[in-house]
C-alpha cells in the first residue's frame, strides 16, 4: 500500500530537520510534485534550526535545477529575500532565481536586473561570489542580456569589496565568462580584463587567467 501523502512528508520533514547530509532524491520529486511540501521547505528558508534550513535550500536549489517551473510561482517571495538583512537569505535567492530564469516566461528577470546585479557589490564578499557562479545560467536564459552581465562582470574594481577579496572574486569572474565567452560581443574588453589578472594576489586567480588565456587566445 503506498504510503499516505501526510505521512511521506511528515517523514521527510523529520529527516531534513535532524540529518545533515541525508539522501535529497525523495525530497526533490515530492518539491516538484507537492505544494504543500514545497510550502514547508520555502517556509525552512527562514527556521532557526540550521540544519533544516540548510536542507530546504538544497532540496529546493535541486528542484529548481531538475523542474524550474514547479518554483517559478513563488518568483515574488523569493525575490524578497534579494532585500534581506541576511547575508544567508540573500545568497539563496541569488541562486534560487538564476535557476528560475529558466522558466521565467514572463520575462521577469529583466525587470529586475539591476536589483540583481547590485549584490555583486554586497556588503557581504559571499553573495557576491555565488552570484557571480550562476550568471551563466541568466546567460542561457537571456542570450541578450551577455553584453549587459559583461560589463556588470567587468565593473567589479568599483565594487567596495577590499583588494584581496576582490582579486579572489575575480577568479570566479574569469570562470563564468569562460561558460559564456562565445557570447560576449566585445571579446577584447574581457581578454583585457584576464590578462591583467596574470598578476593577481590570489593564486587561484591568477590560474585561471592562464587557464582562460590558453583557452580563448588562439
């Protein structure tokens, strides 16, 4: 006899909140496939226990990845997390909504673009970097907004992040546009950009840029 809905999300609900690293497979298809679960996760975002606030972010970062759709109604809630005084909140909806994107079908996210990319200068260098680590999957979205993203990308020197981070933060720069370079229409503003980071602090940085380099030069 299959087990009752109440009961299976009951279960995974006492799972998620106890278990760090539990199995997610169960959680993601009932995500998908149940509102009133996926209600309970959303409302996780914000549990004081940690452990279930963790689990709900993945459980709902890998659903939006797998069935985007099956999350895209709750676009305005999560883009009210864009705004939070918690650097955690503002993370998760950076990446929550770049997964949306791809069933934005009312073309929101170009309406909220410059609140979005705002937070590359958050007082916090973490947003910052998670950004950066999902713009390609905007660019996949919105083919036409890569010059935009570009130089949003390239305007990180007046960005308020102190040097070291800021070089740090670069490396995942050169990293994204690598996903998107075939994109860019000004290729030589952003060679520009990663040769220059040959001479980075961080090691990292300065790997990828040779990395890059060897890659798109030729």
């Amino acid at each position: 006899m299959p087990e009752p809905d109440h009961d299976m999300t009951a279960r995974l609900l006492a799972t998620l909140a106890t278990q760090k690293e539990p199995d997610l497979a169960e959680a993601v298809e009932a995500a998908i496939t149940n509102d009133g679960f996926r209600r309970q996760l959303l409302d996780g975002l914000a549990s004081k226990n940690d452990v279930f606030r963790y689990n709900s972010f993945k459980v709902l970062q890998e659903a939006s990845e797998l069935q985007p759709a099956s999350l895209y109604p709750h676009w305005d809630e999560i883009v009210l997390l864009l705004d939070s005084p918690n650097a955690y909140h503002r993370s998760t909806a950076v990446r929550l909504l770049a997964n949306l994107t791809q069933a934005d079908r009312d073309r929101k996210f170009e309406s909220l673009r410059d609140r979005y990319f705002d937070l590359l200068d958050d007082e916090k260098i973490i947003t910052a970097r998670y950004l950066v680590g999902v713009v390609s999957t905007i660019v996949q979205s919105y083919p036409n907004l890569a010059p935009l993203i570009t130089d949003e990308l390239l305007s990180v020197d007046r960005t308020h992040h102190a040097e070291g981070r800021k070089d740090l933060l670069k490396g995942d720069i050169i990293e994204a546009f690598d996903t998107f370079f075939t994109q860019v229409p000004d290729r030589t503003k952003v060679l520009s950009f990663v040769e220059a980071q040959q001479q980075s602090s961080s090691p990292r940085t300065r790997k990828a840029a040779r990395a890059f380099l060897e890659k798109h030069s030729q």
